[in-house]
C-alpha cells in the first residue's frame, strides 16, 4: 500500500444511480474533505446543479472533483476491478475486513434499491457490508458512504506510520 499524497485523488468513491440529493450532496463534501473522486453513474433522480445537492455540499463542492458516467458498463471499463469494493448489506464479509489501498474504487448502490443483484453476484468476492445489529434494514447513503470512505482513509493513512 501506499501514502496518500496531495493532488491525486486519495480514493473513488462510485454512487450507483442515486436518487436523492442531498446524500450526493454530503458525500461529495466527504471527498473533497479525503481528496477523493466522486463518479456518479446515470440515471440519477435530480440534476447535479439543484440547489439541494449545492447545500448540503456547501461551500466545498467547487473543490471537488466529480464525474457522471452514463451507463454502468462505462463505468465498469474505467474501474480497477480488482481493487473495487462493492458496499451492500447482503455481503458476508465486514468492511473492516479487507486492506484498503490508495486509489481504491468503493461503490455504493442507490438510497431505495442498493446495487443490483447482478452485481453483488458478480464481484461477490469483493461486496462489504457495514455492522448493524438493530431493526434498521439500511443506513442512509451518505452515512454508508463516509462509514467506508474513512475506514479506508484510516488504513491507509496509518501504513506511511507502520
């Protein structure tokens, strides 16, 4: 693994069809806060330049650096499949078991639908899961996305120490 170092982007966080601003919006400020890219593949369920994506991102979405992608499959040619980790809740594997590298793709699915099941199927060997032990049935987007997104931070940002 390697140090995380300024001006590349640390990770690349994917955002699998989203459908609620707001989400997109605090998790864009999550990547210019670690540095990382946010990709948003279409279709979403709003335009990038309403007002509710441009609040919660507040002053910080002018630094970050983010790209839509029309389709999945496109999205797929410009991944590094073997370090992309695939966050669903029907993964049997925590995210805390896996060792994260810099420039690693996390991809997460949308609010109401998560990724689709060919996808978890697919890359099974690389879908995570976050713990929940109470009744919830998901976390919020932006919550699952920061949850990963600083985990992998954390590791990484540890290996220049160890």
């Amino acid at each position: 693994m390697s140090e995380i170092a300024l001006g590349k982007p640390s990770f690349n966080v994917v955002l699998f069809q989203p459908e609620i601003p707001q989400n997109t919006g605090n998790i864009g400020r999550s990547c210019v806060a670690l540095d990382a890219k946010l990709w948003v593949v279409r279709p979403m369920g709003f335009r990038l330049d309403e007002k509710l994506v441009q609040r919660a991102g507040l002053d910080y979405w002018q630094f970050l650096d983010i790209e839509v992608v029309d389709t999945w499959a496109l999205m797929l040619a410009k991944m590094d499949l073997k370090r992309t980790w695939f966050f669903t809740k029907f993964a049997q594997q925590l995210h805390t078991q896996v060792r994260y590298a810099v420039g690693d793709w996390l991809v997460f699915g949308s609010e109401s639908n998560g990724l689709p099941p060919s996808v978890r199927t697919e890359f099974a060997e690389h879908c995570l899961r976050l713990p929940m032990t109470g009744p919830v049935r998901s976390l919020n987007l932006s919550v699952a996305a920061g949850i990963g997104l600083f985990e992998a931070y954390r590791q990484c940002s540890q290996c220049s120490r160890e």
